[in-house]
C-alpha cells in the first residue's frame, strides 16, 4: 500500500505558496521582545498599510524587516524594539510619534500650539525600559520634542538604527550611554548632544536610577 510522504526541510517550504497577507508566523526576530505592545499599535499599523494599499511582503522590504515580525506586531503577539518600529512607521511614511497613545482624559488645544500636560502621548516600550512622552502637538511637523524615560539597564536595543533628520537633546536627571557609529559617549547631567539621524546610533542607561532626556528630533536639512 501506497503511503504519502510529507516533504520536509527547505523544499516544503518552497513548494508552500505563501499568501501576502497570512505569512507563515515563525520567531520573531532576535531584538523583539515576547510580550505583547502597548495598546493600539499593531492596529493602527495594520489599519494605515491597508490604507496605503500595502502586502505585507511591499511592507516588510521597504522596512528592512521580517513578514512574520510585521504580523505578529499587527495582531499584537510580539512588541517591537524601537529600531524595528521606526523602520515600520519609516516605510509606511508615519513619523514615529504618530504610534505614542493620548491619555484617557480631555484634550485642550489651544489651536494647536500649545500642549497642555494632560494631552501629552505617551510610547511606552516600559518592557524596554523605555517611555517617551511627546510634548509637541499632534501635526505632520518637520520639528518633535519629547522627554525619554530610561529605567536603569533600559535602552533602545543591542541594534543601532538610522533614519531621517537631525537629533539633539540634555540629560536632565541620570547618565545616558549614546552610541554614535559605534562611539560611546558617557553622558551625565546637564549634558547634551546633536548627531545626524542617518549615523547609526543607540542609546542605553547604564546607571542606578531614571535617566530623563529632553530629547528633540527634526527632519528639516536631512
């Protein structure tokens, strides 16, 4: 009697025809993290590729990233690590801000100029060790200040990352360890830096309490 044979190993996966849209799941990617992102994140992503008119594969190239990494953020199985998100939000031609939540409570506007605490957004990467807090309003503007909380032995990942724009800031409480194409800088408080964007680069706390940054970020001139 005649018995089917599975095929395994490299050659199932290439007879396996793959749907854009139901990618086969696999790992996540080293740097990302196995619990679940903040609220609304991989909505939203998900909403504004389809919206552009996205295949998970368009995606996934133009971000530098895995389909199965894409996927499993949308659905809210994995968190990203900052790099991954801004390359996300890069090809989808979504500043990074535009993925840090408002809070609960009303929002004044005061036409748009001035930010009250109250309706500031918040990214929490807190499985990072990381919360930034935009303190510009909500607008498609070239200029973005935030303050970045780093718990100790938080950081931006092990992967340096580039993209867009010009960056400065100061230290306003703790040490912060800034990486500049593989240069580390030992920042204390009241220090303060500016770097182009595009230099590879990454950040990490390597003290015993909060660092806070006052952490600005442009793309006029990049």
């Amino acid at each position: 009697m005649k018995q089917d044979v599975k095929e395994r190993g490299p050659a199932a996966r290439k007879n396996r025809a793959v749907d854009a849209d139901m990618p086969d799941e696999g790992a996540p990617e080293e740097t990302e993290a196995l619990v679940p992102p903040p609220p609304g994140i991989g909505a939203h992503l998900r909403r504004i590729r389809k919206e552009r008119g996205y295949p998970l594969t368009r995606l996934a190239e133009a971000a530098g990233v895995s389909i199965g990494l894409i996927s499993q953020i949308e659905r809210g199985l994995t968190s990203p690590s900052v790099r991954s998100l801004r390359q996300i939000c890069g090809a989808l031609g979504l500043p990074l801000s535009s993925v840090f939540q408002t809070t609960e409570q009303p929002q004044p506007t005061d036409g748009g100029r001035v930010m009250r605490p109250v309706a500031r957004r918040i990214l929490d990467l807190s499985y990072k060790g990381v919360i930034k807090q935009m303190l510009t309003p909500a607008d498609p503007s070239t200029l973005e200040m935030m303050f970045v909380h780093v718990a100790p032995g938080g950081s931006s990942g092990p992967d340096y990352y580039t993209h867009r724009g010009i960056e400065c800031g100061m230290v306003m409480a703790g040490q912060l360890e800034l990486w500049i194409d593989q240069k580390r800088h030992l920042l204390e408080q009241n220090d303060s830096f500016r770097f182009h964007s595009d230099i590879p680069h990454r950040f990490a706390n390597p003290g015993r309490i909060e660092a806070v940054v006052l952490w600005v970020t442009s793309t006029v001139g990049a």
